[in-house]
C-alpha cells in the first residue's frame, strides 16, 4: 500500500505539532518547579561572567604582547574571584538583614562619593574624580551606591505604602536624597553614572506605581539636564555632535563609534574567530572596557552578539518573574529595580555601540572590565538569588525537602517564610476632659469612648460637612478602623 504525498505532508505536520506541543509542555512543567527561577539566574549568571573574562582576556591580549607581563590575565582573575566572594555574600546574607542595614550603607555610599571628591580621589586624565586608587587596585563608589539606592528606595516606598497616593509621600525623602546622589556624581564629573543610578529611582517609582504624568515630568527634566550639561562640557558637547553627525570627526572623538560599527560588520554571521580581531590591535583603543560589544561582534559574529542580548533579555525575564512571584512587597521592589538597573545599562552600552545612542562611557555588566563594576554587579546577581529562593515555592520546598545540591554545595541556610507585620490593636482615646459633651465622647454620661455603630457612622457621613468628615474618618483611623469615602 503506498502513501501518497498529502498523506506524508499531513504526518510530518503532525509528528512536529507533537513535538512541539510535548516541548512546550517540558518548559511548562520545569518553570513551575519551586526552584526554577533560581536555577535559571545561576545559569545567565555563569554564562555571563564566563562570556567577558574570555572577551577581556582576549582584548588584553594586545597589552600583554606589549608590555610582555601577564597583569593583565591575572587581573581579570582576581576581580572575578572578589566578584564571586561578593556574590556569595549577597547569596548568604538574610535579606531581612539587607533591608535592616540599607539607610546605613546608603550613608556609606554617600560620604564615599563626598571624600572622592576630595584630594584622596583620583580620575582618568586629570579631569574626573571617580576613584579611590590603591597601587594597581581602584575602587568607585559610585557603583555600590546604585545597590544602595535600591535598597533604600524600597525599603522607604513599602514602609510608606499605605500613604504613596499622596506625592509628599511618594516623592520624599526618595527623590530629595536621590537629588544629592545626582549632584555629587555630576560633581566628579560622571554623566554615565549618573544615568545608571537615574535607572534605579525611576525602577522604583515605576514598580510602585507612581502615575504616568510624574514620569513625563522627570524624564522631561533630565533630558533638559542632559542637553545642558553636554552643550556645557567640552567633550561631551563634541560626543553629541558626533553622534548627530559620525563622519564629522574620523580621526578624533569619533573616531571609537565608527570603528566600532566596522568592528561588528568586519564579523560577519560566525566572526573572525575567538583572539582573531585585527580591530583591537590597531583601531579600537581600550576596547575591553566600553566597546567590548564591538569586539563580541567582530571575533564572534552575529551569533555570538545574538547570545549576549539573548542572556540579558533572559536577565530581564528571570528578574521580572523572580519579582512577580514574590511575597514581600520589599523583595518584590528589590529584585525588580536591580533587574532594571543590570538590563538598562547593558541596553544603553549595547546602544551606542552599534550607534543608537551618544557615548556615555557605561560599562556592559558582567563583561566589560572593571575593578568596582564586575564586584558590585555580581553582588547584585547574589541579591537577586537571594530574592529567587525566598519565592513561596522555594521556601516551602527547602524547608521540607532540604537544601538541594547547590545550596547543600554552597551550605546556604533555609529561607525565613514571608510573615506580613501585624496590624496594630486600636488604642482607645484617653478619659476626656470634664465638661465634654456626649457626642465627643460618643456615650452619654460615660467616661470612656466608644466606637460608633456602623448604622450612626452612615447617618454622619452622608450629613457631616467635608471638615467634619475629615475630622471623624482621623478619628475613625485612630481605632484601626479603614477610611470610607473617595478622594477628598
């Protein structure tokens, strides 16, 4: 008996829809084990890290053939090694430690950023104040303050979260000390910076709930900012007007952007191959710091570019589920402004190197180098971890089936369950002066108040006066009671 070719069609189509569906139906069913979102982070986390110690031990390369010494291999090294320290402890730490302890690191952060603009900080080329630089190691406080706001930021928006529909509450005192954050960075000068920590308050507010016509006001305001500062400074002023215009200085400050674009397209689909890029011997100068993306797409190809954005769009899923699938309001703020923080900057660096954006000197996380960033970032990786196992899921499953083999490996201690704060009793009002009449005290002849019937507080609040209503709803709150009614 033969088959005819509609027959074959129609059985191929149906053994892939099978396929298809018995795939779909794995993912669906290992995303819903308690430890998955763990699992995944740990997995964009190595792949990551692994990814820029190959790149920058590639771009160093050039240093070593030159300088015929092998700092620059072992460099690299130490600062993951320190980074994975900081990763472990972001991990281990309770995280109710963390928000116990955040005003106290913001203020370490914000007298860092003070003394280093002082003689005891140091910069590149004369012109910032950035850095606290001991012998070959260098530390920038910026960095620990992004971590810091975050943090902070949630820890103050949950305590305040019953009063947030009113902007004093919403805005103070996050936006104010965010200000004198911004002020000291712009004072090194660090536009970047001040970007990257911008992410992290308008993170907050976002996943908040801040309305939408506060967003077009601040992010109005620092686009005017940014404007004024670049045209004010004379390198960034030249830095925006190559971005408008790329061929206006070949040879000079644009001379990055545009062999940065011939770098990636130099890589073609598969690349030259791993060590094999001619750009970072000739053209591309420091290219293991800010344009290591170009030097991804020229040794890599398009695919492995396609790699690095795949793992932070991964980053971004992971982070937003780790949050979502969250208890604790405050983990909840936390894992979702550190998610915003790692993506954004690594959207912004990825940006203007393939020449969407101007230049702002942003590190790519995890995989350019740098002392302080690769640390701090992979702090804020073990913070998120910390977030993916306090999940409910997760805490229920290692309470009862014990620490798995990652966390027996790593001897991480059972999460806390998540137990919301105890509502407060009502406080009875005290004695009331003599003379009082009955309705204050809202017993006639009595010397202690009592709540009013919910037939009385109806009959008041549909004939009482907006201030007489005001009055009782404060009163109402003293006892613990919800406020009814509207928006005044």
């Amino acid at each position: 008996m033969t088959t005819t070719p509609a027959k074959e069609r129609a059985a191929r189509r149906t053994r892939s829809t099978s396929l298809v569906s018995s795939l779909r139906q794995g993912l669906t069913a290992w995303l819903g084990r308690p430890l998955a979102s763990f699992h995944l982070l740990l997995a964009v986390f190595g792949l990551l890290a692994v990814i820029g110690l190959v790149m920058v031990l590639s771009a160093s390369a050039v240093q070593d053939a030159q300088k015929t010494t092998l700092s620059s291999f072992g460099k690299p090294m130490l600062l993951d090694a320190l980074g994975l320290i900081g990763f472990y402890l972001g991990l281990r730490v309770p995280l109710r430690w963390l928000r116990q302890f955040s005003p106290t690191l913001l203020l370490i952060s914000g007298a860092l950023l003070a003394l280093v603009l002082t003689p005891l900080g140091s910069g590149a080329n004369g012109r910032e104040h950035s850095w606290f630089t001991l012998g070959s190691l260098s530390f920038q406080p910026v960095e620990l303050a992004k971590v810091a706001l975050a943090l902070w930021g949630a820890h103050v928006l949950v305590t305040k979260r019953a009063l947030l529909s009113q902007y004093r509450h919403l805005l103070v005192p996050l936006v104010p000390v965010s200000m004198v954050l911004f002020a000291l960075i712009m004072l090194q000068p660090d536009l970047g910076s001040t970007v990257s920590l911008g992410i992290v308050l308008l993170a907050l507010l976002w996943y908040v709930g801040a309305p939408m016509r506060l967003f077009a006001v601040v992010l109005g305001s620092a686009a005017a900012a940014v404007v004024v500062s670049s045209l004010g400074s004379g390198y960034r002023n030249t830095r925006l007007l190559v971005f408008l215009n790329p061929g206006s200085d070949p040879l000079g400050a644009g001379q990055q952007p545009l062999q940065a674009l011939y770098a990636l397209a130099d890589g073609g689909l598969f690349g030259r191959g791993l060590g094999q890029g001619p750009s970072k011997f000739n053209y591309l100068s420091n290219v293991q710091n800010d344009f290591i993306f170009a030097l991804i797409g020229e040794e890599l190809g398009f695919i492995g570019a396609l790699v690095v954005l795949g793992l932070f769009g991964m980053l971004a899923v992971v982070g937003l589920r780790i949050a979502a699938r969250n208890t604790d309001p405050w983990i909840r703020l936390v894992a979702a402004a550190l998610t915003a923080w790692v993506v954004g900057q690594a959207a912004i660096n990825i940006g203007y190197v393939i020449g969407l954006l101007p230049v702002t000197g942003i590190t790519l996380p995890l995989i350019s180098a740098g002392g302080t960033s690769i640390v701090i970032t992979m702090m804020a990786f073990g913070i998120l971890a910390n977030c993916a196992r306090n999940e409910p899921d997760a805490v229920a499953a290692l309470r009862s089936l014990g620490p798995g083999r990652v966390g027996g490996l790593l001897r991480l201690p059972a999460p806390e369950p998540y137990r919301p704060p105890a509502r407060r009793k009502p406080v009875r009002p005290s004695t009331p002066p003599r003379g009082s009449s009955p309705r204050a005290t809202g017993r006639t002849g009595g010397s202690r108040a009592a709540a009013p019937s919910p037939e009385e507080r109806r009959r008041v609040h549909r004939s009482a006066p907006p201030t007489e209503y005001r009055r009782r709803s404060a009163w109402r709150s003293g006892h613990g009671r919800s406020t009814e009614g509207g928006r005044r």
